[in-house]
C-alpha cells in the first residue's frame, strides 16, 4: 500500500501562488518523478495524479472513485444538497432534471438571443473610457449575469445575485456567506413561488415543475441547485475568460490573429482550456481500496486529479507548453470525464467567445497595462487577479 509522504519540499499546490509557468513546470517535475505523487496540499499530503491516461481512467472509475464524498464536505454545506454530491442513481436522476437547459442546442440558442447582448451591456459600461481592469470589469461579472439570465431571475437583481454568490464563496467569512445564502432565499422565494403558479421558459420554471418519483422537488432542493450553478458554473467561467485574456494579452501577435481571423477563435479558446484550465488541480477522497495509475491507494487518502498536469502531458500533446491554436483538436480534460463531466461546458465555450469577440470588436488596439497579478495564478482555481489594459488608438 502506498505511504503517502511528501517529495516536492515546500510546494503547497493549495496554497502557493504558483504563478504562470511556476505551476507548470512543478507539474512536470512531479509528472516526470512518476504516475502518482505525494505533495503537500493545503498543509496536508495529498497524492496526485500526473499523467493523461491516469487522470482520465479516475474520472471514468466513478464506482472505485465517486466524486460525491469530496463534495458532501465541500460544496453542499455551503449550497446545500444537489447532484454534484451524489452518486449512481440518485445522481442520474437530479443531473437529468437539471442540466437540459445546458445542452448544446439550448446554449447556441442562449448565445444568440440573450449572450451577445450581455457582453455587449457590459462594454457600453467601460469601453469608451479607453482603459480599465477587464476582471472587474468584464470577466468577474459576464458569467453570473449569464446564468441569472438563463434561470430567469429579473435583470435588476443581476449585481445583487453576484454579489451574494460572491460572499457565499468567501472562504474567508464563513458567517458572511451564511447571510449571503438566507438572502439569497429571500430574493429567490418569491420568484420561485411565481414560477410554481405560472412556468415560463427559463431555467427556474423548468427546476419548479421537475419531478422525482412522482414528486416535485421541495423549495430547499431548487434553491439548492440555484446556489451550485452560481458556486461552480460562474466562478470556473470567470477565471477562464480572465485566463484567456491573460494569455492573449501576453501575446499580441495572436491577439492581431485573432481580430483578423474569426475562424480562428474557437481554437484560441480550445487550446486555452487545455493550457490554462481553471480548474487545475481537482481533489477526490477515495473511499474504498483501489488502484490508480497501477498502485494500490488505501482508504482515506486524499487524490489531487492533476487536469493541468494531464493536459501538458507530452506523452499525449506534441510540444505540451506551447499555446498553440493551429495544432490538431484533442480531448482534454479540463470539464473531467464520465459521469461527471461538466454540464455547463457548452456554455462556458460559448460565454468565452462571446466574450472574445465583443472585446475584439469594441476595444481596439487592446494592450496589457499590468504589472502583476495578470498572470493565472492558483494550483485548484487558477486566474489572474486582474488585468490592468488600455485601448484605444495605440
Ligand atoms: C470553463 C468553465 C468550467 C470548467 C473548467 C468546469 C469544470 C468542471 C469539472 C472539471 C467538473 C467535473 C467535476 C468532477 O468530476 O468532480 C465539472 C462538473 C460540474 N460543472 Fe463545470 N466547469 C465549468 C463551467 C461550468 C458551468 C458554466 C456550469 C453551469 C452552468 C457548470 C456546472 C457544473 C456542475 C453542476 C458540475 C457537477 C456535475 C455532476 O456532478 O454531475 N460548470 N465542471
């Protein structure tokens, strides 16, 4: 049985910065150490996995490695009980009311008819003063309008539902996202008891009226799922689209690319996921006795899934630390795979080209003013804390 005891001295993947290529050439120094490594994580110990092929078989083993007990002690006491901490059929069952509305028709529709104007509500705020911080300004803000949007919530209450999915995530205060949560209820009661009355097409509607069994789901179980979409679909959005930008940003000949050639703009944002996911490193308690990457991981030991690490693989991308937009498609791993793969991935591609191509269009001669911090930084969520740029003619 394998003794997890760190080797990387001093490398918290939790808590060092690990700015830009620091982050990365840990991961390969781990990767090349081997298939399975203890590292320090958050002042514990905890083993990752390295490579692509190990990572992708931990996401598909759902049986040997379910996702749902790591998420009973992270995510639910903060939003509740809801699919993203439960397993097998109970998990079906709730994942299938809940994720329609993210499904790929439902999203072109979504980015033709209500993104675009989104983004564009967003730049007539800040466009014309010729410089600005795009975190604050654009890529901390599109992703939670975006799913108030798609639930229905009424436009007003946009920067209230951002702010208070903000503090419910602070992990800092504890007590304020407690506040947070009831006030989110109050907001979201009210609306929920008139969609029961009278459906619409919005997302909150469809949540009202599902059932299990026979049964609608109860206030708490909508409200529950409201709060996980804002919890893990508007924040992993942000810090993408502040990742992109900051890659971008560092690189104005793909940025001139970008603004001459639109075709090329889906595989800017391709290629970022997998240079830069957001999600970098993703922990899952194993259970259960099992097997990973060819070893045997006792009970109780925390697993670090290393998305990041997997991604620059070299045994499976040519030139791995290169962003390159022109190399040939391939799967990544930056939504995970198998049962729980990401449901909201359709619309995180979409929300990042929306936002792409706005910026293209309404910022010209778009630079970086920044003198840190616009690097992604983080070894879980990894984005830069802001992106200083000026416009303008240059
Ligand atoms: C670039 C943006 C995003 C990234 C990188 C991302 C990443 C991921 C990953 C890696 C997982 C798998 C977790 C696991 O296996 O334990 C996941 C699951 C999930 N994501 Fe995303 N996500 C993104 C955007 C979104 C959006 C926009 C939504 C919602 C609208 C969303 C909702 C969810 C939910 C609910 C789950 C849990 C699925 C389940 O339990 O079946 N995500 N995401």
């Amino acid at each position: 049985m394998r003794d997890p005891a760190p080797t990387v001295a001093g490398l918290d993947l939790g808590l060092e910065p690990l700015p830009g290529e620091v982050l990365h050439r840990a991961h390969a120094d781990l990767r090349a150490r081997g298939p399975l490594v203890p590292v320090p994580f958050f002042g514990t110990t905890a083993l990752l996995v390295t490579r692509f092929d190990d990572v992708r078989e931990a996401f598909r083993d759902d049986g040997a490695l379910p996702g749902g007990p790591t998420y009973r002690e992270t995510v639910e006491p903060i939003v509740g009980r809801t699919f993203i901490s439960m397993d097998g059929r109970e998990h079906r069952l709730y994942r299938k009311l809940a994720t329609p509305a993210f499904q790929s028709g439902a999203i072109a529709r979504f980015g033709e008819r209500d993104l675009v104007v989104l983004v564009h509500e967003l730049l007539d705020r800040f466009a014309a003063r010729g410089t600005g911080d795009l975190v604050a300004e654009l890529t901390g803000v599109l992703p939670y309008h975006a799913i108030s949007r798609k639930l229905g919530i009424p436009r007003a209450r946009d920067e209230d539902m951002r702010r208070w999915a903000d503090r419910l995530l602070d992990p800092r205060d504890p007590r304020g996202a407690v506040a947070a949560a009831r006030e989110f209820t109050d907001l979201l009661g009210p609306i929920l008891r008139a969609r029961r009355a009278e459906p619409t097409e919005d997302l909150l509607s469809a949540l009202a009226h599902a059932e299990i069994d026979g049964e609608r789901l109860a206030d708490e179980e909508v409200l529950s799922h409201v709060r996980l979409l804002f919890a893990v679909g508007a924040t992993t959005t942000s810090h993408a689209m502040g990742n992109l930008l900051s890659v971008l940003l560092a690189r104005p000949e793909l940025l001139a690319r970008a603004r001459s050639e639109p075709g090329l703009r889906p595989a800017l944002v391709h290629e970022l996921l997998r240079f830069e996911p957001p999600v970098a490193n993703l922990p899952r308690l194993s259970t259960r006795p099992l097997r990973v990457a060819g070893e045997d991981v006792a009970p109780g030991t925390l697993l670090l899934l290393g998305i990041a690490s997997a991604n620059r693989d070299p045994a499976t991308f040519a030139d791995p630390d290169r962003y390159d937009p022109d190399r040939p498609p391939q799967d990544v791993l930056t939504f995970g795979f198998g049962a729980k793969y990401c449901p909201g991935a359709h619309l995180a591609r979409r929300e990042l080209l929306a936002a792409l191509d706005a910026v293209l269009e309404r910022l010209p001669g778009l630079r970086s003013t920044s003198e840190d911090g616009a690097r992604p930084e983080g070894g879980t969520l990894r984005h830069p804390r802001a992106l200083h740029a000026a416009w303008g003619p240059a």
